[in-house]
C-alpha cells in the first residue's frame, strides 16, 4: 500500500535518489553537463542538505535553481500521503526559507516570476508581496 507517509526505507530510497540520478544522467551524452545539479538539488544553502551538505555557491548553480523548482513543486502538488499547498502557501515558505534552504538572490527571481504567472493566471492572491 503506497498510501500514507512513507517508511524508513522510502525515506532512504528518496536520500539516495540525488546520487542515482546523477549517475544516470551522467550516461547521456547530451545531458552529462547537468549531471551535477540533479546530484546537487538537494543541497541546502546554509550547508544542511544532502548528500554532501554543500553550502552556499559551492553547490551547482543550476542544482540551486531546480531545487527552488523542485521544492515548489513538491509543495503545489498532492501526494499518496499529503495534499497539495496552495500557491500563496508555498509562495510564502520559499519566502521563509530564502537564505537557509534556498539561495536568496534566486528566490528572489523565482518569486518574482512565479507572482507574474499568479496574476496573470488569477491564481494566487498576495503571491508577490
């Protein structure tokens, strides 16, 4: 059953993804230039994240960017186990955590387009304050 929050082992299945995706984008020729950020997307920027605990700029800037992506994402969308957020909810978290899990230069730009899509798409409420 897929149902509910997941196990242990789920949980060390889901840490060592960072890993296996690198190895596996690495093989792709035309993808290998970006097997570092898929290795590093869940690095922290205050040095808390994994696998390697990296901080700051010396986690990939690409990893830096899709970790904002990723995180939103994960937040936006329903799961086995939990709800989906609501935009201004998540909006509001990467505002939160900008400097400690996000880069905040990128959180920034990131929260300033995803307040344009809000308004353009009607939305969110509140999303770019």
């Amino acid at each position: 059953d897929r149902h509910g929050r997941p196990r242990v082992r789920d949980w060390e299945h889901l840490h060592a993804h960072p890993a296996m995706g690198k190895q596996l984008i690495a093989r792709v020729p035309a993808l290998a230039g970006i097997a570092g950020a898929v290795g590093d997307h869940h690095e922290k920027f205050d040095g808390t994240g994994y696998p390697a605990g990296k901080r700051g700029e010396g986690i990939d800037l690409l990893a830096r960017i899709l970790t904002l992506a990723d995180v939103y994402d994960a937040l936006v969308s329903a799961r086995a186990y939990k709800e989906g957020w609501a935009p201004e909810d998540a909006i509001a978290h990467i505002r939160a955590e900008a400097g400690t899990h996000f880069d905040p230069a990128i959180a920034e730009v990131f929260l300033g387009m995803l307040g344009g899509v809000c308004q353009a798409e009607g939305r969110c409420r509140d999303a770019a304050a």
